[in-house]
C-alpha cells in the first residue's frame, strides 16, 4: 500500500477573527448577552416544539421557510392573547384594540 500524507492548513485570517470573537464572548457584555439571548430564544422555541408540537417545515424555500414562520408566530401570539382572555388578565376592549393595532400594521 502507497503511503499518503494529508497536510492540514488554517488560514491566519480565520485565527484572528477566531481570537477576536473569543475574546468579545467572554468579555462582561457579552457574558451578559449570551445569558440574555438562551434565556429568551429558548422559551420561544420550546413553546413551539412543546405546545404546538412543531417538529420540521413543511415547505422548501427561503420565501415559504419565512411565511410558515410567520404564521406560526402569529399562532403563538393568538394563543397567548386567548390564555390571557381566559384567565382575565386582559380587558375586552383592550383586545379589540390590539387585534386592530396589529392587522393594520401587517398590512
């Protein structure tokens, strides 16, 4: 069997910008930032995966990925509107308002 030799190279560039990102990371701010967006992001998406047992897209596509996510936030904010009206957390007319204030701002 012929012997190979494999060489493995990284650009420098891609070190520097390596080092720079570690650095800002854990850096106090961006300690905080991190914190802050898992905090955040996760509750979004577990509601999703959890509650409405969204598991994949069901379309292919940048344009339909983004409509599909669209409604689906859309979903969630009509869900959390309805808990809400549910357990009186809410006014009537503060609801009618806000179903107003969000359709015209859509269109």
């Amino acid at each position: 069997m012929e012997e190979r030799n494999k060489v493995l190279s990284v650009a420098k560039t891609f070190l520097k910008y390596r080092k720079k990102d570690l650095e800002r990371i854990v850096s106090e701010e961006g300690i905080l930032l991190c914190t802050n967006r898992s905090i955040q992001a996760e509750g979004s998406f577990g509601e999703l995966k959890q509650d409405m047992q969204f598991r994949r897209y069901l379309s292919r596509g940048t344009p339909n990925v983004l409509a599909e996510s669209v409604l689906l936030a859309m979903a969630g904010n009509v869900n959390k509107l309805h808990n809400k009206i549910q357990k009186g957390r809410i006014g009537v007319l503060k609801c009618v308002l806000f179903y107003f204030r969000t359709t015209f701002l859509i269109e």
